[in-house]
C-alpha cells in the first residue's frame, strides 16, 4: 500500500505569538514535502495572525503551503472550511499553539498506510506549561491542558473516549461518509465551549468504525499562564457541560437523560477521589476536582446558569 497523502490543517484565532512556532515545526518534518501540504484556517483574527501567516513560507522552496481566511466565526466553521479545500487522503489537525516532533507526520503516514481498517486516530499529547505545572492540577484534570498520554502501545479508543483537536487524524472518507464538524458546537471567538471533536467521533464509533491511539506521533502543547487561571478553569468547565447538553439534546430526549446519568456517577467518583486527596494531604487537587464537577454540571444541566461563563 502507498504512503497516504496528508493535509495537515491548523486553524487559528488571534495567536501571533506562537502560530509561526507551530508552522516551522511541520517545515522541519522528516516526511518528504511531496507527501503533505499545510492548510493555515484564519478564523478572524484580529491581531496580525494575518500578515504574518499570508507571508510564511514565500522562503521556504518546496513547502505546499495555502493560507485560508474563514469569515464565519467558530472552530468548527474553520475546520470544516479546512476539510474542504483539503486534497490528502488524510486530514490532519494540531492546534495553533502546538509544536509537531520532527518525526510526527511520518510516524502519521506510517500508521495509515499499515493499518487499513483506522478510520481515525489520535496521537500522544505532552503539555508545555509557561509556568510550573500548579498544585491543583491531578492526572484527572489534565485533560484540560489537552493532554493525552496513554502509554507506549497502539491501541483503540473506547469508553466513550476519543482523539483531542490538538492531536488527530482522519481518513478523508470518513467525512464525506458522516459529515463534518457540527457548527452548532465548538469555540466561537473567546468563549470556551467545545464537544465538536466528541460528536464527530461518536458518530464514528456508533458505526462501527475504529479509532486509534498512536502514541509515537507527538505534539507538545504550550499551556500558558492565563489558561491556569480560577477564571479560565471556571469558564472552561461550565463550557464542558454546556456542550455535552447542546451536543445530547440535539440527538434526543434519551441521550440528554442518559448524559445526566453519567454526570451522577461521575460526581459519585469525584467524591471518592476528593477523600483520597484530602486523606492523602493534597487539598488543593481534592476541592479543584469537585469544582470542576460542579461547574460542568452547572453547564449541563441550566442553560441560563452558563451565561455566567
């Protein structure tokens, strides 16, 4: 089987100051250039992410490089303008913040091409903290940095978990198969909202289709201070909730009921955990877990509640 052609997608809002660290790490790929192209989705920005990315790359021969400018707000409208203009068998996403290993499109490629039945994957996720990792922050949490770290083993998805936006891959087909990103969902500017990447791959998995973890294609993201805020971590968790209930009642009644169940056990372990911490004299990571449990659901189960966020 031949190397799959790749379309690497970044999508961008107002992040001059790391965008250019993010492009220059898919310049030095060891892939060969003839293999990928780079697609940069500018989603408004208001900064100079536009001069800077219209110019990247008129001095670098051989780098397939288009620079796209999405008009309607939202990640998910970036995305999929991305998808469309996209001539790789696979499209790959990282985030505008994120820094690629110089091997991570040629360990992508490498996945694709020996493992036929992936419809999609997601690789190894290390944070980069501006500052030290705090206190408050347990394994539980750091999921909120969009960090994914499941060992050194290939391995499928499951339990209702799936790839992150900073670090995943999809065969084409499978989009013209179950559609693009639902633009009803997703972060819209500088609010926090997500489950964009959750109702994709949900729709994947319902059908059968498989969805790996690649843990040898790695990026690094950059956490800066401001998101280790309380405000941030406020925002981000009503943010959490509020999508999963848009993202459930859009299916139905049923998945909506069946969204606050698994709130209920998850409150239930939360708590177990809290007693661990606290019992373990780490309090900060015992009350910051319950704080997030009760501002996701505060995002799940009142609309007017997470206007405050």
């Amino acid at each position: 089987m031949n190397n799959p052609q790749l379309s690497v997608i970044i999508c961008t809002y107002n992040r001059s100051d790391c965008i250019l660290d993010a492009l220059h790490s898919l310049v030095q790929q060891t892939l060969p250039r003839n293999l990928f192209e780079v697609l940069l989705v500018n989603n408004n920005s208001a900064d100079d992410t536009a001069s800077l990315c219209e110019n990247f790359a008129q001095d670098i021969p051989g780098f397939n490089y288009r620079y796209l400018l999405e008009t309607q707000q939202g990640l998910s409208h970036a995305r999929n303008r991305g998808i469309r203009e996209a001539a790789g068998d696979v499209i790959i996403f990282i985030d505008d913040d994120a820094i690629a290993e110089s091997d991570y499109l040629e360990r992508m490629s490498a996945f694709f091409m020996h493992t036929p039945d992936a419809a999609a994957c997601g690789g190894r996720i290390y944070p980069r903290f501006e500052s030290r990792r705090p206190r408050w922050m347990s394994h539980f949490l750091l999921p909120l940095t969009s960090s994914i770290d499941w060992g050194n083993s290939i391995k499928i998805f499951h339990n209702r978990q799936f790839p992150i936006g900073a670090n995943m891959a999809v065969r084409s087909s499978m989009f013209k198969k179950y559609g693009l990103f639902n633009p009803g969902l997703g972060r819209k500017g500088n609010n926090l909202d997500g489950g964009e990447e959750k109702d994709f791959f949900y729709r994947l998995a319902s059908a059968g289709e498989k969805i790996y973890y690649v843990p040898d294609a790695i990026v690094h993201h950059y956490v800066p201070s401001r998101r280790l805020t309380f405000d941030f971590f406020r925002r981000q968790s009503i943010g959490i909730g509020k999508s999963e209930r848009i993202r459930a009642k859009s299916l139905s009644p049923t998945e909506y009921f069946k969204s606050l169940l698994r709130e209920g056990l998850k409150w239930g372990a939360s708590t177990v955990l809290f007693i661990f911490y606290f019992l373990t004299l780490r309090p900060a990571k015992a009350f910051r877990l319950l704080a997030f449990r009760w501002y996701v659901s505060k995002g799940l189960f009142s609309v007017n509640r997470c206007r405050e966020a």
